[in-house]
C-alpha cells in the first residue's frame, strides 16, 4: 500500500512520516520511505547524525538512467527520451517489486535506522531560478507507475508542503493520504484545500492531529476536520529529544504509539483499487502529453498508452 504524508508546512509531516514509517518496519513489514520534500529532511527524522552522509543516489540525479530502465522493451516507447513522468507502463516494461533485485532500489535504496529510504534530491544551485521541483519529482511518479506492491507491503511517501501535491498527477498514486493537521486556522485550511482538490478524484484523505497539548487543541480539530480525523499525536519528549540528537531517550509515548497503529489499520482497511490506479494514470498522462509533454517531445504520447495493460499482479504475471 502507498502512504503519502501531506500538510501545511511545518505541520510536522515528515516527522509522523519517519515515525510510522519506523513503526512499520519495527512490526516486521517491508518498506521503502521515500523523500519526496522540497526540503530533504526526512533521513535526518528518521535518525541518520547530521554529520553523516546519505550515500545513495538521489531519483533525481538517474532519472535517464531510470526511464530506460522502466521502459525495457516496450515498443510504444522508442526512447528514454520519449518517456515523461507520467509514462504508464505497458507490455515489454519493466515492473518493480517492493526492494527487488533491480536497478532502481539497487542504486537508491539506502538503510538509514533499519528502514530503507530512498530520496528525490535537493536542489542544486543550476536549478535555481530554471527549475521546479515537480521535475525532480517526476522520478517518484514513474517509480510509482512502474511499482506492483503486494499485501503487507508500503510505501511511505513524505510530501511536499501545503496544496502543492496537487500540480501533478503525484497524488493520485497512492492508496492513502493523511494531512498533518496542527489545531490551527492555517492548518485547517490547507486541510480544505487539500480536501476539496482530491474528493474530485475520489482520493481517500485522513487527518492527523499533531503538536495537540490539550483538551481544547483537540476540540479545535474536531469542530474544523469532524469525522475525518482519524487520530492525534500529542507534544512528544521523545521525538524533541531525537531532533536535538539526544540518544537513549525513553520510547515514544503510549498515546502517540496508539496513534500509529490506528494510521496502519486505516491504511489496512483499505482495498488495492488497481482499475483506478491505472485509470488515474492513464487520464493524468493524457492531461500532460495534450498540455506540454507532446509538444517537448515532439510526438504524440498518448500512443504510449497501452489498451491491454492490466495493472497489478495480473500485469506482474502478463510481463514475466
């Protein structure tokens, strides 16, 4: 199951988004968190020293290197170079399994507290003023596309801040989305927004209470999210005593661990809708390819699409 974390900047995203994805991994499950901010701060919440390095290739910086990888010998795509973000895969590509033996986790998978991450990248002085970071994240988006992930599995995705998910296709890619909510007005309304832009595509969307001190912290939420918040994390000493590189601190709160296994259940409850999956992305390609994708390339993309693809396991099975 894909996992995104989204929110008002400063909501503390990428905060619940190293702890649940050390919750999972401490249950045994296999995962892949991925760093999907403007702000590359996520190997840092889940507990690599500010002195070390992440070693591992950002997605960002292969992303060539990935597409023709991902194509394989699919003929609708002739070239790494006639491949954008939203390229769906079809018959000839090649899928991902979650931490396959494969190119793609091989050179951007990389432990950091016992949980596998892999990162988009930060950017580089060259992009500043020429770039936008939905570039780097097209990486996400076709590792995304290409992924088949199996029952118990997750990705664990931290996004970038506020409505900004919504300028690409991105958001329709996962299975469920929690927004971080402070019990604040601004908080609340990038809550709204967020709301409002995905019930358009029938985008399953949860709230997370966070930073709540009190009883009047959670009825604020309550009053403004209602039944849409499925959970709240409380003022922690031990994620404080983390982000000042404190160790040896107690475990986190009792509450607050609640917390995390109710986002799983939520996220377990959920049915794998690989028909949408494919629709959305199929809709979203044809979107880009009409609007700028056709013209940069100088084809017509929408031949990439496949009519037979069936994505998922059938397709897993189908490319094998």
């Amino acid at each position: 199951m894909r996992v995104a974390f989204v929110g008002k900047g400063g909501s503390g995203k990428t905060t619940l988004s190293a702890l649940f994805s050390r919750h999972l991994v401490r249950s045994g499950a296999p995962v892949v968190a991925i760093d999907g901010d403007i702000n590359q701060h996520l190997a840092y919440a889940l507990g690599l020293d500010e002195d070390e390095l992440f070693t591992a290739a950002p997605l960002s910086a292969r992303t060539g290197e990935i597409k023709d990888y991902l194509r394989g010998t699919n003929p609708r795509i002739p070239s790494g170079a006639a491949m954008v973000k939203t390229t769906p895969p079809g018959h000839g590509s090649r899928l991902l399994r979650l931490l396959g033996d494969d190119e793609v986790h091989g050179h951007h998978v990389q432990e950091v507290a016992g949980v596998p991450l892999m990162v988009t990248g930060a950017f580089a002085e060259s992009d500043l003023g020429v770039a936008c970071y939905h570039s780097k994240l097209g990486a996400v988006e076709l590792y995304l596309n290409h992924l088949v992930d199996g029952p118990g599995e997750y990705v664990v995705v931290d996004m970038t801040a506020g409505a900004d998910a919504f300028a690409s296709g991105l958001f329709t890619r996962f299975d469920m989305t929690f927004l971080a909510v402070e019990p604040t007005r601004k908080s609340v309304s990038v809550y709204r927004q967020y709301r409002d832009h995905a019930a358009e595509f029938g985008i399953p969307v949860a709230v997370v209470g966070n930073k709540v001190t009190g009883a009047d912290d959670l009825a604020f939420l309550r009053g403004h999210v209602g039944e849409d918040l499925i959970a709240h994390c409380e003022q922690s000493s031990h994620v404080r005593a983390q982000e000042q590189g404190r160790s040896g601190h107690d475990e986190l709160e009792p509450h607050n661990t609640w917390a995390l296994d109710r986002l799983r259940a939520a996220v377990d409850a959920r049915t794998k809708d690989w028909a949408a999956f494919q629709r959305h992305a199929v809709d979203f390609h044809l979107r880009n390819a009409a609007s700028w994708a056709n013209e940069a390339t100088g084809q017509d993309l929408s031949a990439q699409v496949d009519p037979d693809l069936r994505h998922g396991p059938e397709a897993l099975a189908a490319f094998a």
